[in-house]
C-alpha cells in the first residue's frame, strides 16, 4: 500500500481531482481536510489556507497515479509524494486491491 500526499487550493479542487482519480481506479480511497500551510514562493515567506489529500492506493498505481495527478491539478508546482506504507491490516490491504482493479 502507498499514500500519496497533496495540497489543493480549496475544497472544491481537491473534491473535484480525488473524485476524478477514484473513478478511474487510480485509488481506492481519499481522504481530504483543511490546513494552513507556510512555504516559500517567489522569494518570500507565503501562509496559505490548503486543502491536504492523502490518497491510498497500490504501489502498481503509483506511477500512473503521479502523472495522472500532475495532469489534473491546479499548483504550478504542487507538493506531490508518497509514502510505503509498512503494515497493512490484511483485510484493508485486500479491499484496497480489490477496488483498483477495472
């Protein structure tokens, strides 16, 4: 299982892209909440209110997922990263398959 990361700029994108990506299969699962974010752009110090995606998918995904999501999403350059996860409880592991197949 991998965890793909995100930021959206609100709550509408980030709906709007993680359903997206669920229709076709690239993830089983989203999960989306508000954050405040602080990084540097354009030479200064920006804060920012966000939208955080965590997206749960297979590692076979994972690379499709990636230019998928780099396709669909608004940033110039948006935070896009995954994460192995280490351990899995056997039944998820099994739903999370069984919904990425066509």
């Amino acid at each position: 299982m991998i965890i793909i990361y995100t930021t959206f700029p609100n709550e509408e994108k980030a709906l709007e892209v993680c359903k997206k990506l669920l229709e076709e299969r690239l993830i089983a699962c989203f999960n989306i909440f508000q954050i405040r974010s602080g990084y540097w752009w354009d030479n200064k110090i920006t804060e920012d209110n966000e939208y955080a995606a965590v997206l749960k998918t297979s590692k076979f995904k994972e690379q499709d997922l990636f230019a998928r999501l780099k396709e669909l999403h608004p940033y110039t350059v948006p935070a896009i990263f995954s994460i192995e996860v280490k351990n899995v409880d056997r039944d998820y592991q099994q739903w999370l398959e069984m919904n990425l197949k066509h």
